[in-house]
C-alpha cells in the first residue's frame, strides 16, 4: 500500500501541501482532485520521491521514501505531469534507456518491452523521435516507461491533460484495465475522470484534504441529489411546469433552460421528488420526451469544497 503521514511541503513562505495523512490499498484506484495550484502535483512528486517532503513522510510497499528510496521506487511507476521524455531518443532508444535504468535484462528485459509495446499499441512508432510525436503517442511511451517493470504501484499526474477526447478514452481505458492488479493514483483536474476509472476520490484546496469519499457519496452531497430533470416539446408547458412545481412541498427549488426547454426540480433534504413530479405531469398530460433522476453533481460538489469561502447548499446531505 501507499501511506502519508502528516506530509507537508513549504517553499518559503508558501506552504503548497499541509499535513496530508491518507492510505491507498491495492485494488483501489485512487483520484486526487484538486484546482490548478491546490498542491496535486507536489503531493505526487513527494509520493514518487523527486521531491523532498518539509515534514511528515510516505512509505510505499513498506518502504520509507527517503530511508529506503531505491526499494520504494523498483515497485513504483511514475508518469510525471506533461509525459516528461528524452525528445532527442526514439521511442526504443528512450525504453532500452528506462529498462536499463530499472535493471531490466535478459529474457525478462525482452518479455516486459514485448508487453509494453503491445499494451500501448506503440509499434507504429517504435523507430520514430520522440519530439515528432503526437500528444497521444506521447503520452503512451509515458505510460510504457512507467509500465516497462511491472510495478506494483502506478503514480500518474495528469494522464489525458490536453488530450483530444478519443486519447483520454484510450488512456482512461488502459488505466481500467490495469488496476485489475495494481495499486493506482491518478492526480486530475478532470472531474469526468473520476466517474471514469475512480473508486475513490481525496479532494485537496489550499494544500489540505477537504473531502476523501467514494465518488457516489461525493455526489450525495450535491443539493442535485435525487432531483427530476425533464424536457418538454412546448415553451409554454415549460413555463406551466415550473409555476406548479415550485408549489409542490417536496420542492426547494425549480430551474429551468428556456433553450433547451429542460427544468430541474431540486428536492428538499429528505424529500422523494420523483413520485410528486410524476404525479404533477400526469395530471396534466404534458409531453414529457425525456424524464431522469439526477444521482448528483460531482461540479458542484468541488466548487462548493474548493472556492475559498466554500458554500453549503441547503439540499445537500451530510
């Protein structure tokens, strides 16, 4: 497993990571959340060991970090932010170079290129210069560098940032598959990430865990929890629905799009919506094409733990 104990990280005066304690077992992959500048990043270097920690410390697989950092780092792969590479070396100059490093050799050395190339579907570019590269190939020979010796543990930061959205499927694919058998942290940004490949999510603001959950109780925080999202055909039972329905006790609140001519009917704590709206849509016999029940909003969630004044919802659950 991956622990942190009472890490923090302080430039100067700036202190980037605030005494984060958390565990990650194997067979959970785990999202960490955070805005831009919350301290994702610096907690996945101090984690991988290219960082020093100010205070606390990380043991990976039972190895101390910084007592034991060669033992920690052979069951660990690591994809830096940005797909970091030797722009200059082939695609299998730069592996050779990686298995090299990682000690790889012989059949084993040979076995474990075979499997990487073939995972990441790298062959096409095999003999190609890394710096002529797509973004996407880019950030396979990233995934096949960290993945070259079999690890037990994968640390990747930002894995699909500024990919088009057929390499993020790709990507968030290949991560599914692998966490069959490992232990995974993705750091993002990318909240659809997390309904993607998480069964766990720690969000950070301002350095500091606010919120460590499965991503369905994250979204049971939502005041979006369990409210009635509806299209009509017609403009003015649009306008109907939304005078009836604010009536309704269940009710705290009706939004409507007036473009696409949808409403959301947020319930109060506590209140079943679904059974009073439908009840109101059959007395009434509205067109209704398309009728679901939100399991909440993962957006709003982080907006409301990560603005610097955060802001409770008065639908939400706790």
């Amino acid at each position: 497993m991956i622990t942190t104990k009472n890490l923090s990280k302080r430039y100067g005066d700036k202190l980037a990571v605030n005494d984060l304690s958390f565990s990650v077992q194997p067979g959970e992959v785990l999202g960490f959340l955070g805005a831009n500048g919350a301290g994702k990043s610096t907690t996945m270097r101090m984690i991988a060991g290219f960082i020093a920690p100010s205070t606390g410390r990380v043991t990976v697989c039972g190895h101390d970090i910084e007592r034991a950092p060669v033992a920690a780092k052979s069951c660990m792969g690591y994809l830096p932010e940005g797909a970091p590479s030797y722009g200059e070396m082939t695609v299998a100059e730069f592996l050779d170079f990686v298995a090299d490093i990682r000690g790889l050799t012989g059949a084993l050395r040979r076995r474990r290129r075979d499997v990487v190339i073939d995972r990441l579907a790298l062959a096409p570019v095999i003999d190609q210069v890394i710096e002529t590269l797509s973004k996407g190939f880019r950030r396979r020979v990233g995934l096949a560098q960290a993945l070259i010796h079999d690890p037990q543990v994968l640390i990747l930061d930002e894995p699909t940032d500024g990919l088009d959205p057929n390499q993020k499927h790709e990507v968030r694919r290949l991560i599914n598959e692998l966490s069959k058998d490992k232990l995974v942290i993705v750091s993002t940004h990318i909240l659809e990430e997390v309904h993607e490949v998480c069964t766990r999510a720690i969000i950070i603001a301002n350095g500091g865990i606010v919120a460590d959950e499965t991503p369905t109780a994250l979204e049971a925080r939502s005041r979006y929890y369990h409210a009635v999202s509806l299209r009509f055909e017609k403009p003015e039972q649009l306008a109907s629905a939304a005078r009836e329905l604010a009536d309704l006790p269940e009710i705290l609140a009706v939004e409507t799009n007036p473009r696409d001519l949808r409403l959301t009917a947020v319930p109060r704590p506590g209140a079943r919506a679904l059974p009073a709206v439908s009840a109101v849509i059959a007395k009434n016999g509205w067109d209704v094409p398309e009728l679901h029940l939100e399991s909440g909003r993962l957006d709003e969630v982080f907006r409301s733990l990560t603005q610097p004044h955060p802001v409770t919802h008065q639908g939400a659950l706790t």
